[in-house]
C-alpha cells in the first residue's frame, strides 16, 4: 500500500464537504449562523482518514453515575492507517499497546505474555461505514451546536446529539480547525454520563520515530490469531447462510435501530452464528444468536450478558447499562 504524503494529505482535507462559509461583519445585531452539528459530526469523522496527532488521551467509564475505570493512553496515528495506543496507567495495565499498521492489529499485554493479531479492514473502508452509517440514522437523533470551549489548548466546537424525542446520546468537542474529535461522553438512557474520552495534551505536526507502527512479538510471548472481518449483508441473506431465523428484540433502548443491511455470519465455537447490530448514530451495541440449549436465566459475565431462549444461545454485548441489557433480552421471542 502506498503511503500518503503531507501534501496528498492536505489535498485529501480539501476534499471534504466543506460547510457553509460563515458571515464576519462589523455591523451590530447581525446574527452570525451557528454551524450544522450533523455536518460538523460528518467532517470529524472524514477526519479520522487524513489528520496526523499524537497526544495523551484519558479514557473514565461510570457506572450509574459513578467512576469506575479510568485509563490514561498516548495515542500516536499516522493517517490513514497506521497508529500505536500504549496504555501509561493504571500500573496493572500499563505497557499494554495496540498497533495498527494497516491491514493488521496487534493487541500485545506484557502482563500475560500475551499478543493477539487481528486482520483488519482500511481506515478508508471504516470511514465511508461510519458516514454511511450517519447519513441512515441521521432521522432517528438531531445535533445542536452549543458553542466553543477549549480542550487540550485548541478551540473545539461543541455538538451534541440527542434522540428525536429529547434523550443525551453524545457530546463532541470537535476541533475548529481540522474537525478532529478532541472529546467525547457518552449518556445512559437516563442521561447519566456513561464514559468520557478526552485529550489533555494534542499535537498535530507529530515525529514518529522509524519503527514505531511495526510490532514483532517477543519469543516468549503467546500469540492468538483473531478473527477476520465479517462481511456485512442483508439480513435475509444472512439467515439462509446461517440456516437459521434471528430472534429480533422488540425494545431498543431511545435512538436504537436495527441495522437490517449490516447482518453477519460468523463462526462461534464451530457452529454458524448471526450477528446482528444496533445503532443509534452515536453508539452500536450487538446481539449474537447460535443454535444451543441451556439456562434460561440471563447472567452477566464482564460487559455481557448471555442467555437461551428456545433453541438458541444468545450473547448481548454492547455499552449499555445491566438493565437495559436484561429489558432487550426480556424482549426476545425467538
């Protein structure tokens, strides 16, 4: 793959849409229009394939309101499609890294000698889902642009989404010169702050030292090779790969919809299973259905929560509250 370089990227930058030019006078009571929130969200995410950073980013997950994870990260991308995360704290953590290189990431935790090596799809590929993915729920939320604020010592634009009948999704910082997301939180269904993301330090002309994108596992390590990217499909399509009807939810948490032309077939423990995914142009969760038998009671195991219903096994897994995960798989008729 041929690598970009800085001027094919700021080429690349002045291929985007570019929003409507803002009216500067001096004339007193002239009202200056505020920006599209939805275009601003469309322009950070086309950013995501031409910006080069690095910086320290610190990631907090809450839990009915409450802290209970924080993570601090130096980031470091190499647009289009090359970057490397290494985890700075907490100390159990610390050292991890994961690194893309362009058609490959490694997951590498020093901690359990362990490193995963997963095939993934191009940046580009990943954009053009993400715009496509905004432009279908684009019905479902609505953006407001709710003015300026400073993170990381860059001006940010501030947008928020919401469900069309008044419920938080997301807030985005979004910076004014080059549409790179600076912040992100993320709301439960009550509003609540689910997890932040955000930079406290940010540059935009980084050196990367030679190397820093390649990854070779030590010798002793323990490598596992994960899964290729599931090709997506029609829903019908995929239930005749699958042999197999899905069970879809009848309750989706506010702004959900399910995303019925991006259904895949995937193998799980040698058996065929559905995936089927959810969005709400902010957030994705997913539901997994395989053929099994077992426990009827729902149990939580980590992030998840499995169950059987009929003659399937069913795997819930997503950012969403233990409740709402219980309400979704209470829903399911199979």
């Amino acid at each position: 793959m041929s690598r970009l370089t800085p001027g094919n990227k700021k080429a690349l930058r002045g291929l985007l849409p570019i929003e409507a030019a803002l009216i500067l006078t001096m004339c007193v009571g002239i009202a200056v229009a505020a920006p599209n929130p939805i275009d601003l969200l469309r322009r950070s995410i086309a950013a995501r394939g031409t910006v080069d950073y690095a910086g320290i980013r610190t990631i907090v997950l809450f839990e009915q309101g409450e802290k209970v994870q924080g993570v601090e990260q130096r980031v470091q991308c190499d647009a289009p499609d090359r970057m490397r995360i290494t985890i700075l704290a907490p100390p159990a953590q610390a050292g991890s890294v994961c690194i893309h290189n362009g058609s490959v990431r490694w997951d590498y935790h020093p901690q359990e000698s362990r490193a995963i090596r997963t095939p993934t799809a191009s940046q580009q590929q990943i954009v053009a889902e993400r715009l496509e993915e905004l432009a279908q729920l684009g019905k479902n939320v609505r953006g407001q642009h709710i003015g300026t604020e400073k993170i990381a010592g860059r001006d940010a634009h501030i947008v928020k989404i919401y469900t069309r009948d008044g419920v938080p999704l997301k807030k985005s910082w979004i910076d004014t010169e080059n549409y790179f997301v600076l912040k992100t939180q993320r709301f439960d269904s009550s509003g609540r702050v689910r997890s932040s993301s955000y930079f406290t330090k940010i540059d935009f002309n980084p050196q990367f030292a030679a190397g820093l994108f390649d990854f070779s596992p030590p010798s002793d390590c323990t490598t596992v090779e994960g899964s290729r990217p599931s090709q997506r499909m029609p829903l019908n399509r995929a239930e005749q790969q699958a042999g197999f009807h899905a069970a879809i939810p009848s309750y989706m948490p506010p702004g959900f919809a399910f995303q019925r032309n991006r259904v895949a077939v995937i193998d799980v423990e040698g058996q065929r299973a559905l995936w089927l995914p959810f969005s709400n142009g902010a957030d994705t969760f997913s539901l997994f259905q395989r053929r099994g038998d077992g426990p009827s009671e729902p149990a939580m195991h980590g992030r998840s929560l499995i169950w059987h219903a009929g003659p399937y096994r069913f795997t819930l897994l997503g950012p969403l509250s233990e409740a709402e995960m219980r309400r979704i798989a209470g829903s399911v008729r199979p």
